[in-house]
C-alpha cells in the first residue's frame, strides 16, 4: 500500500538511498516546513535538493554523505529518486525541482519573508533577485563569491553581510557538492532559520542557461538536456557517476550489497 504525502510536519517521510536519507516530500510539502522554520525561529535549518549527482558524490567522499544525512531535509531533485521513493511506497508525483521550489516559495509567500540570494557567477545573484521582484519579493541582500576559495576575512566579511541582512531565507546556488558543504558548514554560524540549496536556479532565472523542456524534465531527460548545453562542465556527472549511481542502485535493490 502507498504512503500518501499529507501536510504532517512532524513526519518527515524518509527512505534510504546508497546509505543517504532522503525525504519522500513534494514541493508543498518543503514549504510548508520552511514556513514552521521560519515562524519558529529556534535554530538554522538547510534543505538540500539532489538527485543521483549528490548521492553518487556521497559514495566517493563519506564526509559528504555525512554532509547530506545531516541536512534537516534531502529531497529528490531528480526522477531517478522520485522512482526509487516509490519502490519504497511513497506516493510521489513529481520531484523538488530546486527552481521550481525556489518560484513557488517566492510566487506564493515571497512578500511575506525577508530573501537573500547567494552564489552564482558575478552578477547573477542580483539578476535572480531582479526576476523574483515579479512575485513583490522581499531581498535584503545578493552576494556572488568568487570561484576561488574565499580567505579569512573575506568569509568574515560576507557572514556579517548576511547576518546584518537577517533574512528569513538565505538562497544558495553554488552547485553541488559545494552548496551543500558551504550550507554545513554555516549552519551553527548564521542566524537564519532557512538555508535552501537550488543549484542551477540561479543560472536558470538569470538567463544565463536554459531549463530543459517540462517533457523532458518529468521523464528523467533533463541530464540529455543540460549534457548537450555544458559538455564540459558536466560530463563527469552524467557520463561516470550516473552510470555509477544506476549499478550501486541496481545492487542494493537486488539486495547483493548494502550501504550504510
């Protein structure tokens, strides 16, 4: 029988995937966690959105895996965990695209918070936030780092920039595995209740890189997509680890191996 995906917010539904928690939540769902986050106000919370890129980094590297199981919640911005969330008898729909949770957060609530936006090339932050002003969103603050490590005082420098802001929502679009890492690691640094990890949404909303068609996306067809925009930049993710993902997946379903 299939588990039904009701606004319980206590029940954070999760299932395990090569050793990761992820959480069987669709986008409304992630909402509606951010909002109690948000009005409760008791710590720093961070969401991270992945799919079969984040999980098969997790195998590489085991102190991303602990990344990840630490996040407050790790939801499938992927079809592949969309249909391994049903294997395990969660009735999903549709996965948390982090640009489209990022939208609808903004579209139907954005004017209510206080937004800071996050990472990105020079420029796009600001430009993601110009887009945003459609839905009469709220920014208190844009910051792009550079692509170097960032020094001492420049970390300093940019945590006091977002702590002056005091948003209710910090949006980082660093790719992963960085965002996930950097969202870790600031978790007991920030006074921000929300920190939500959207990866390619600032390039998307910033017009720098086209989203690939809804029919593609809803069948698992996105990484064909993006594969062709940005060979270089991403051939490692689709041509190794995706492949990778598929045969330690095709192990732990068949119960020949288990990861932990």
């Amino acid at each position: 029988m299939s588990t039904t995906v009701v606004r319980d917010v206590g029940t954070p539904y999760p299932f395990s995937v090569l050793g990761v928690q992820v959480n069987a939540l669709e986008t409304v769902n992630v909402t509606w966690e951010m909002e109690r986050w948000i009005a409760k106000r008791d710590r720093c919370h961070f969401v991270a959105c992945t799919g079969m890129h984040g999980i098969a980094e997790a195998q590489l590297d085991p102190s991303f895996k602990e990344v990840l199981n630490s996040a407050d919640l790790v939801v499938a911005d992927g079809m592949p965990l969309v249909w391994l969330a049903r294997r395990h008898g969660f009735d999903l729909r549709r996965r948390v695209y982090g640009p489209r949770l990022l939208e609808k957060f903004c579209c139907n609530s954005g004017h209510f918070y206080r937004h800071y936006f996050y990472g990105g090339a020079p420029g796009v932050a600001e430009r993601v936030s110009a887009y945003m002003e459609r839905y009469n969103v709220r920014t208190v603050g844009t910051y792009s780092p550079p692509f170097r490590p960032l020094t001492e005082q420049e970390k300093v420098e940019a945590d006091r920039r977002i702590e002056d802001a005091a948003p209710d929502v910090l949006w980082v679009g660093l790719s992963t595995p960085k965002q996930e890492r950097w969202m870790y690691e600031h978790r007991s640094r920030l006074p921000v209740p929300v920190m939500v990890g959207v990866g390619a949404a600032f390039d998307f909303f910033s017009g720098r890189v086209k989203q690939a068609p809804p029919w593609m996306q809803e069948n698992g067809l996105e990484c064909v997509y993006r594969l062709i925009q940005e060979p270089r930049r991403l051939w490692r993710r689709y041509l190794v680890l995706g492949p990778m993902f598929a045969w330690n997946v095709s192990l732990e379903l068949l119960g020949l191996r288990k990861y932990e």
